[in-house]
C-alpha cells in the first residue's frame, strides 16, 4: 500500500485516486473535478490548522459503480487512514449527494461523465477535440453538471446547460434561471476550455428568452440535437434539508457483540462532550441528513475498522436513502463540523471564560499580549482574530430610548449602561481618509418589550441617515464585544437593573457588588452582581461598595494588570467622597466586615482556569433563505470572497459573533428579516447556541477588518462604493 501512497506528501491540496481493476491509479490534476459516473475514487485533502496538518479521506461512489469497487474503495479508504496514524477524518460521498466540504474542493463545479474504467473510459488529457456532449449545470454556490442525453428533450427552464463539441461550447440559459447560476455556467465553460482544450476552443451564450438574437448558435444546437418538437418544462428546485431538520440530534452507543451490531440510544440535543468514552464508538445521527460516527481511542479494533461498514447499516436499519452522507471521526481529531454539534467543546489544557479549568495538576500563569491598533487594517486578519476595527479612540455619540424615541446622553454619562434601558452608540473612525461607521445597539436585560422593538427601529433610521452605511452590531447586556468596550477606556459599567432617566432612577441600594473582567483598556468591563458571597470567583476582581467603604476583593486566578484596571474602573463607580480609599483585600484575608456586608460567608467558584488564546472553532460560511417558508442554511467551505454573492444574505459564523452580510441586489424580503434570520439560525443550530450571542449587520461594499479578516487576500476595491449609495 505505501507504493499506492506514493503520492501523499507534507504539503497542502488535494490527491485523487481512482478505483481501476481494484488497484488504486492517480488521477492526473488537470482531471480534476471529472468524475465518472461507473467508477470509485478516493480524494486526500490535506490543511494546515495552526502548526499542524489535518486530514480529509474522501472516498466517491458513482451511481453506475459496482459493488466490487465501492468495497475496494471503502477498503483503501482504512489503510489509507491507517497510513496517516488515524488522523484523518473520513467521508463518504455518493454521486449527487456529496458534502459540503467535497463540493467546496471544485470552485469551478463537478462534471459527472458517463461510463468508467470498464469500459474503457480515460480522464482526458488536453487538446482534445473529439468530443461531443450536453451538460446540464445545477447549483448557485457549488455546481455540478451532468452528462445527460443530447437532446432537447434533457433541457428545462429554469437551468443552464452546456453544448460541447470540442472546439465549440455553447452555453444555453434558461428564461427563469438566475444571474448566479450563469454566472457558474460560463465559469464552468471557461474551466472545460482552459484545462481540456489548452485554451483552444470557443465560448459562446444563448439566453433562452431571445433564442432569435443568437441564429448562429441555435443553427448549430438544432443540427446537433434535432429540432425543438415540444415546449420546455420548468426546472425541479434542490432539495435542501432546512436547518431544524438538521437540529435534531441523537447520539447512539454502539457495540458489535458477537458480530452483531448493537445500537443503544444515548442522549439527544443538547448533547455534551463527557457523553463520549474513550473506550466505545458512538453514531451521531442528525435528523438523516448526516451521520457521524465518533471512534474513540481505546476502542477495539474490530470496532474501530468496521465503524464505516457498521454506518451503512445503521443507515438501512433507520431505513434513510443510501446516498446519506457518512462521516467517521477520531478520537482528538475532530472535524469542526463534529465539534460545533456539542453544546461545548474542549480539548486538553484548553477553556474559554469562566468556569472549571480542563487540564490537571497545573495553572499556567497567563500573559495577555499587548493589543497594536495599528495592524488593524493593514493586517484584517488580524483585526478579525482581535474583534477590533481600530483602538477604540474615533467619535462617539450615545443615545438612550425614552418613550420610543432618541434622547442624546450626556457625554459625561458615557459607559454607563443600565439594565432597565436601551442604547444606540454611534462609532466613526476613518480608513485612508474615508469615514466608517459602525452602530451598536445595547438592549439591557430588563428593558421593556417597547424598547427593544424601539431600538431596532431607531437603528435602522439611523442606519438610513448615514446612507446605509453603519455596520448594525446588536449588543445583548453582559455580552459586549471587545471594541465596544475598548470605546469607553476600561471605564465601562453595567449595573444590574434601572435607568439613567431623570426623574425616574431607583433609590441607590445600600451595598452594591461589582465583577471586573479585562486586563487592559480595550476589554474591560464592571458588571453589578447580587451582593452576595457566592457571586464571588477565583479569577476575577470584586469592587464592593458601601456607605462605610469600598473593598477591592483580589481572587487568586486574578493577574496584576487586572487588578490595575480595577482600579481604574473604581473611579467612576465610587463616590467621590471615597475615592482613593479602598481597601484592597486578597481572597483568603478578607476582614469579618467584608462577609457581613455580603450576607455571610458562603460557598463561590474557586477553580483556576488556564486561559488560553486558541480559536475553538472554525469560521462557516452560509447562504441563508427563508424564501420556501423554511429557514435554509447552505454552507460554502473553503470560502472566499467571490462567494459572496451580490443578490444574496450571507451568514459568517465565528461563533462569538454571527455577521449577517446583506448584498446589494438581495429581495426587501430578506433584507427586512435579516437579524430575524440570524436569530433563527443560532436557534436552531444543534450546538445549542447562546441567543444572545452578538449579531452585525454589513451592508455589501461597507465590510470592516473584523469580517474581512476572515478571507484570503480580500479585495477592497471589487465593489465600487459609488455603486453601493
């Protein structure tokens, strides 16, 4: 087998092998994307994730293959895993059924060609013109296109196909297909040209509502395929699983006993990571339209090889369609797509906020690095891992909503934040000399139904002065973003309930307790807690403050710049008569009189955690569409900027914070229920997401660092502003 994996280096792309004569046979790159409708292939992709590399086995089965080859292909697959130490993540993938992550390998679309090996069927080499086919081209962000009989008979309305007769393509588009669709269509054209013709043959477009523009080109598509005897049909719509069918998650236990599958229902949505033990295999089922299969480490062997065959039965036993994708994991080597099923997600000496550290015997002393405002926009991807546009120093005006409309804050009242209010906060900050906009809207916990429908329309006026340009951030209470605090210098304070009105404030409650989160100015924040002593924790800063003094309360996990900035927030929550006299106290030496002022001793969270600044999960990108009555969520993997699509709503998940991105030819529809459509997909994402999690709003042509960051070599000057206002 090591001479059939010849191929597999250290270095980042994709290999594909096909399935001759039971043995394994490269596929030459300029063959790539041209798939054989009575063969099995094998695909490797190989990433490099931080410093290490990762591993997808694909293995392809076309719908005319044999049972032969797709156990040869099945088998290949295993000793190809086994040859890459059980690392790489393994897919099953069945002719028009294939995974997202397969599909997003071919840019320019998937060609299924009739025949195979049997019959004798080679991958083409260029230049050559001995060809004669109809393709018929499907999908807006991820095409295929199929060999299908040459004649009028195969052609519908609402797709786009293509005529190839080697030196000539001709490209027909249907009356009711889309300008995306098209779009596809001729880069798939272009592919076929440039890869199997060298470059040598012609692309020509007929638009099928005005066949007559194009006499030359339908001369031809007549002689070749017959006359036109009858109308055209529409063209079927996709079927698409929508995201609740996809939410529906069990987890199974399973065992082969005596060489019997035995499957055992374990838990459904929301599902936790310490359901899975190292010693067993387990089958993630999502409402059928995928199927995991989760090998664990100390798992026995035969269970281990026999997780893909064991799949299949499971497949059958659930009677769902033998196209179902299958995708088997390892234990430590996770997909993405896996880990973000489970409510959290965490690897060995790794955590992320508060709460229990995962790691044994050790506190790791944490360093945060300093933040440098100035890579912002020179560097987007850096902009896009700090979840900063700038330093936080560009223009700030505050409004607060009183009786549904705006009233100004004072500025002297920035960075105080009341529960019981809402708040839009305007930032303008200036890239090579053109001003940028980005709109936050704080909605407080124990703000009224009124007011936070207020705030969301107060925003979108607001939005609308500015020529659509501001970035719409919703802020949740508690939940702020790292440059929303970084506005207001580390002076930023939240209390629990109440309102900033005049008039209309609740009497000052006697004892009032405060946690402190951040280590520099750009990320850090006082929120009230209950003053009570379990409201304390280990790793964090405590102002208490009463009418006879102020407590600074130190917790062990607590860093030194953390406890600076403790400080420097004391300074706007304290009274100025008791400024400068608080009393620092160091968890473990706290006097009798701080414990009375909390009510008495009692128990709090004392573990230390190992902070860490690792991405736990990869960004996805998605095509949104609640046009059918059911909220749709298409993913697009190895995403770039050219998949946004200008006549689309396109969804950025990078987990603590969704980017909704609005292009500029998508329907009213979609514009107007664009953060409704964001909520719903953080509803129904089987990880259980946290609702309140932040949601931005971008307007196509207004991207900030922080969205483009998370492209490849994004291109500021695709879009031309002018065209945009």
């Amino acid at each position: 087998m090591d001479y059939a994996f010849r191929a597999v280096t250290h270095t980042t792309g994709i290999i594909i092998w096909r399935v001759e004569n039971m043995e394994l046979v490269q596929v030459p790159e300029k063959s790539y994307g041209n798939f054989y409708e009575g063969d099995c292939y094998l695909l490797l992709s190989t990433q490099k994730v931080s410093s290490s590399l990762s591993y997808n086995v694909h293995f392809w089965i076309g719908s005319q293959s044999s049972q032969d080859e797709q156990g040869a292909a099945a088998v290949y697959t295993t000793q190809l895993d086994d040859y890459l130490g059980s690392s790489p993540v393994q897919h099953r993938e069945v002719q028009n059924h294939e995974s997202d992550t397969f599909r997003g390998y071919f840019k320019q679309g998937i060609i299924y060609k009739k025949g195979g090996v049997a019959s004798g069927m080679k991958h083409v080499e260029s230049n050559m013109y001995d060809i004669k086919r109809l393709l018929h081209v499907k999908g807006k962000k991820r095409v295929t296109a199929s060999e299908v009989e040459m004649s009028w008979n195969s052609f519908n309305l609402g797709d786009v196909f293509l005529l190839d007769i080697g030196k000539t393509i001709i490209q027909w588009n249907g009356p009711k297909s889309n300008r995306q669709e098209r779009l596809k269509g001729m880069l798939l054209a272009k592919d076929i040209r440039d890869r199997e013709r060298g470059g040598r043959a012609e692309v020509r477009v007929i638009e099928g509502d005005e066949e007559g523009d194009s006499p030359q080109n339908m001369e031809i598509l007549n002689d070749t395929l017959g006359e036109r005897t009858s109308q055209l049909k529409d063209g079927r719509a996709d079927e698409i699983a929508d995201q609740e069918q996809k939410s529906n998650l069990v987890l199974y236990h399973v065992t082969d006993e005596d060489g019997h599958m035995k499957v055992t229902e374990v838990a459904s949505r929301p599902l936790a990571q310490d359901l899975l033990n190292h010693d067993d295999c387990y089958f993630l089922d999502q409402g059928g339209t995928k199927v995991f299969v989760w090998k664990g480490k100390k798992a026995n062997k035969a269970e281990r090889q026999a997780a893909m065959s064991r799949a299949l039965e499971f497949i059958k036993a659930k009677n769902y369609p033998i196209t179902t994708n299958v995708e088997v994991v390892n234990d430590g080597a996770e997909s993405a797509l896996f880990k973000q099923l489970f409510q959290r997600w965490t690897v060995k000496d790794q955590t992320q906020g508060l709460g229990k550290v995962h790691t044994r015997g050790k506190v790791a002393h944490f360093t945060q690095e300093k933040f440098d405002s100035s890579l912002m926009h020179v560097m987007p991807e850096v902009a896009a891992q700090e979840r900063m546009v700038d330093n936080g120093t560009g223009q700030v005006e505050v409004w607060r909503i009183e009786n549904i409309e705006l009233v100004p804050v004072d500025p002297e009242m920035y960075g105080y934040f009341y529960g019981g209010d809402c708040y839009l906060i305007l930032y303008t900050y200036q890239v090579n000399n053109r001003k940028c906009y980005l709109l936050y809207m704080w909605q407080g916990r124990h703000a009224t139904q009124d007011e936070l429908a207020a705030s969301a329309f107060q925003a979108v006026d607001l939005d609308q002065k500015y020529g659509g340009e501001p970035v719409q951030v919703r802020v949740t209470m508690g939940k702020e973003p790292r440059h929303f605090m970084a506005i207001f210098k580390g002076k930023m304070v939240i209390f629990e309930g109440g309102t900033s009105r005049k008039g209309c404030s609740d009497p000052e409650p006697p004892i009032r307790l405060f946690q402190v989160h951040g280590s520099d100015p750009s990320n850090t924040k006082a929120i009230e807690v209950s003053a009570l002593a379990s409201s304390l924790n280990s790793n964090d800063v405590f102002l208490l403050r009463s009418q006879t003094g102020v407590y600074l309360w130190c917790g062990k996990g607590s860093s030194g710049d953390e406890r600076a900035m403790a400080k420097e927030v004391s300074s706007v929550i304290v009274q100025s008569a008791q400024r400068g006299s608080e009393e620092l106290v160091a968890e473990g030496q706290e006097p009798i009189d701080f414990w009375e002022l909390l009510g008495g001793k009692a128990c709090y969270a004392s573990d230390k955690r190992l902070q860490q600044t690792v991405l736990d999960h990869q960004p996805r990108l998605f095509e949104c569409s609640n046009k059918t009555g059911r909220f749709v969520a298409a993913e697009v993997t190895q995403f770039m900027q050219d998949d946004l699509s200008e006549s689309d709503v396109m969804l950025l998940d990078t987990w603590d914070q969704v980017f909704l991105w609005i292009g500029k030819e998508a329907n009213e529809v979609e514009r107007k229920e664009s953060v409704t459509t964001s909520q719903e997909y953080l509803r129904t994402h089987p990880g259980n997401r946290d609702p309140d999690t932040p949601i931005v709003l971008i307007k196509q042509g207004f991207e900030p660092p922080t969205f483009t960051g998370w492209f490849t070599a994004w291109d500021s000057s695709k879009w031309s502003v002018s065209g945009l206002i």
